[in-house]
C-alpha cells in the first residue's frame, strides 16, 4: 500500500528521540530525554558534592540546550502550580553520550579515559567534592578496585567508575563523595 502524504508529513512533524548524557563539575550524572513518551530528566547518580534534590527527575516543559563549560537549565512540571520548577545543574564538564533517533551520535567531548590502565606507582588525581583535587599514587589494584595509600588507612576506588568505595559511609558508585580523574585532568 502506498505511502499517502498525510503519513509522511506527520512523520516528518514527530519530534526526533533523542537521550542525552552529561556529567556536572560535582560528579552527577543527568540524563535527557524526548521520545514518543515526552521530554524528561532524571539524575542518574550523584556525589556528596551534588545538591539535594527532592526528587532526581522530572517531566520537562522545554527543551533544554546543553553546552559543555555552561550550567544546564531544566524547565520541569511544578511542584506547586503554577510555576515551574528549575533546576539548575552545576558545570557541564562532558557530554558522555548523545543519541539521537536510536542511533549513536558522534559528539565533541572525549570520553572519559578508562582506569582498567591503571597500575602501582601511577599518579592519579582524587577529587574531593568534585572539586578539590588531590594527587594520589596507586599502591595496589586488583580486577575491581584501584587502592592509594596505605593499607587499611588509604582509599580504594572502583576500576569501571573511578568513584571512591567506602562502605562505612555507603559510598559506592551511584553515590560516593570522590571520584578519581587522570593526573592533569582536573585542571581542565
């Protein structure tokens, strides 16, 4: 059967899915959507550094433009009519992924170098916060964690996350007060 082009002038008019990720100078994770669904937000995870938020995600009344060095505005269903709540992330650092119609998308960001290379007497930085940097040498790694310091008085980190464990305070990825960066990174 033929494609009429009513169809095809409502196909061309539907808005393109499109999901984007970024990461905040405090270690959040945001990610943006637009589908068939609406358009939505949700903080995927967070550090000790990251604001609270009352919930962490929300249906989006605009789309929002989302620059790396800039803090991103989302435009959300209010809590209390009539007016719309913002929330205002911290810098954008890096977009960590963009897709588009389900198709990856090439973007300018690099991403974040992994810590699988990591090995002892490697110089990492650990930021505090997601801002406050101290350098670290590893001292130890195994198939999970990156360890710095002294054992049992230094600090160990996940290898896929770079986030700092700590399983007396719950940290973890997902929610962790530090993460690491490769020395130098933190200054850019």
């Amino acid at each position: 059967m033929p494609e009429t082009s009513t169809i095809r002038k409502r196909r061309a008019s539907r808005p393109k899915d499109e999901r984007i990720r970024v990461q905040t100078e405090t270690g959040s994770i945001y990610e943006i959507v637009r589908d068939s669904h609406g358009m939505r937000w949700r903080r995927l995870s967070a550090t000790l550094g990251s604001g609270p938020l009352r919930n962490d995600g929300a249906e989006l009344l605009r789309w929002p433009e989302v620059q790396v060095g800039e803090r991103c505005p989302l435009f959300s269903e209010p809590f209390i009519a009539p007016l719309p709540r913002l929330v205002l992330t911290s810098t954008v650092v890096a977009i960590v992924a963009r897709s588009q119609s389900g198709e990856a998308r090439a973007h300018n960001t690099p991403p974040r170098p992994s810590f699988r290379e990591v090995g002892v007497g490697d110089r990492v930085t650990r930021l505090v916060g997601g801002s406050i940097p101290m350098v670290l040498v590893v001292t130890s790694v195994d198939d999970r964690f990156i360890y710095c310091g002294e054992e049992g008085a230094g600090w160990k980190f996940d290898r896929q996350s770079s986030a700092e464990v700590d399983e007396e305070l719950g940290w973890g990825p997902g929610l962790t007060g530090s993460f690491l960066v490769h020395e130098g990174e933190a200054a850019t």
